[in-house]
C-alpha cells in the first residue's frame, strides 16, 4: 500500500468525506489575480515542505438553515475542533513513516477583534483545497465544492513526503447566481471597492463579532443559499426559494428555524 493510500484509507476510517494533494510548488505558479504573497506560501511557514495535504469535512445544511443560531454555533465549533485534531494525528502518521509534518490549524487568529484590525490568517486553507483539487472559488470568495457547495471547513498537514498530486479543478462550480450576493445582510459582498470574488472583510468579521456576543456566531448566510453542492438534493433543498420567509409553501421549515433562533441565544 502506497502511502497516499494509507492517508486516504486513514480519513475513511475517521470519516473524513475529502481529502486532496498538492505539491508545493503549485504556490509558485499564479493562476489569479491577486494571487498568494509568498510569505503565505506552505515553503515559507514550514521549509522543507513537499506536499501539502488538505481535509475537509462538510458543514451540515439543514444545521446552517438555523444560522444565526446555537446550534449552527455549536455545529461550527465541533467541526472545527474535529478538523484540528484529525490534521494533529494524519500529521503523526506521517511522522511515524518518518517524514516531517505539521499540523496547520483551522483557525489562524486569536479572535474576532484581532480579525477586524488584522484580516488575514498567516495560511489560507481555501486556496490549498483549490489547489488540492477539491473544488472552485465562488463569487462569494469560498471554495465551492461538487459534494457540499460552499459548506465545507477544511485544515491543512504540510509534510516532507513527496505523495502523487490531484489536479486542480478545471472551469467554475459558480453559477454566478448572486444569491450569496443577495443574501448578505451587510453587503460584504456587494462592495463596489472591492473586485469581483473579494469580500469586505472588516464587514464580514463586524457582523461575526456582533453575534459572538449573542452566542450565535458565525453568520453563514452566504453559503447556506448557496445552490451549488449534492447536498441540496440529498436533503431536499434543490429549490432555493425556501429561504424567503413569504413563501408559505415552506412555512414548515420556516417555523422549525425559527424556533430554534430563539434559543439559547441572546
């Protein structure tokens, strides 16, 4: 068994549902504007580096039809803790085959106010998965996926093992449907400073701190629209008109939500 096999067969058996490979060098090669600065660069944070490795685990969508909400906030926090603590151990197995690795966490910042003065993380998990080949960007600057559209949470394990690449993801999983557009309730995305695909960051990180002090972050309307991803078939969801609160025929669904809304919240 190679060893890309044993780290697929690895994630199957934690239940990771994606898990792709890029060499590093793919950092090197821009394919868009503005591309990743190279102190950004797997390389650069962690020399030596020869593939990295990125895992993703999907954002349930009937969960995030309840955001903002504690249970999309506790939905987010376990899929966070999850991802990090499977990157810890892939990157044990990988040291135990005697190649150097790390762990990059999902997170990169301390908190919501250090995100407002500062919006960047010191590595960007969505380009690595572009570049792992598991999906394209969408207008709304997140990785579109084919299984779950945008409703993936991804970490990342640097390591010295020279492992057979995916290919990038030829064309664009986005429809240019602008619903994420639409739906953002403080127009992070509809900011005409900022070029198409990016969004307002100190908007977007505002709004989450606003509900972080209700116990009901993050926001997640942007992909919760989302029409891209199986997993609107699989749950049902293919027609996204169940989002508007004055269509009666999924008043159903409408009640569920918002029940949940009001409580355990501020």
């Amino acid at each position: 068994m190679t060893l890309k096999h044993k780290i697929i067969t690895k994630c199957r058996e934690l239940d990771i549902p994606m898990v792709g490979f890029a060499p590093a060098q793919r950092w090197d090669t821009p394919l868009f504007e503005p591309w990743i600065p190279e102190e950004f660069r797997p390389r650069s944070i962690f020399p030596g580096t020869k593939t990295v490795i990125v895992i993703g685990l999907p954002v349930l969508l009937p969960i995030i039809e309840t955001s903002p909400s504690i249970l999309y906030h506790e939905l987010y926090r376990t899929i966070n803790t999850l991802l990090d603590a499977y990157g810890y151990r892939i990157s044990l197995s990988l040291i135990g085959e005697g190649f150097p690795s790390v762990w990059i966490p999902r997170d990169g910042y301390g908190s919501i106010s250090v995100l407002k003065e500062k919006p960047l993380a010191f590595f960007s998990h969505r380009h690595a998965a572009f570049l792992a080949g598991l999906g394209t960007f969408g207008i709304n600057n997140m990785l579109l996926t084919e299984k779950y559209g945008p409703r993936v949470r991804f970490a990342s394990i640097f390591t010295a093992a020279d492992l057979p690449p995916d290919p990038v993801m030829k064309g664009s999983l986005c429809t240019q449907c602008m619903q994420c557009v639409e739906a953002c309730p403080v127009k992070a995305l509809d900011n005409r400073e900022y070029p198409e695909g990016l969004t307002d960051k100190k908007a977007c990180a505002e709004r989450s701190e606003a509900l972080y002090k209700r116990y009901i972050s993050p926001c997640g309307f942007c992909i919760k629209v989302c029409p891209i991803g199986e997993d609107r078939k699989f749950f049902n969801r293919e027609d996204c008109g169940i989002y508007d609160e004055e269509n009666t025929a999924f008043d159903q669904y409408h009640r569920a939500w918002n029940h949940v809304r009001s409580y355990g919240g501020r």
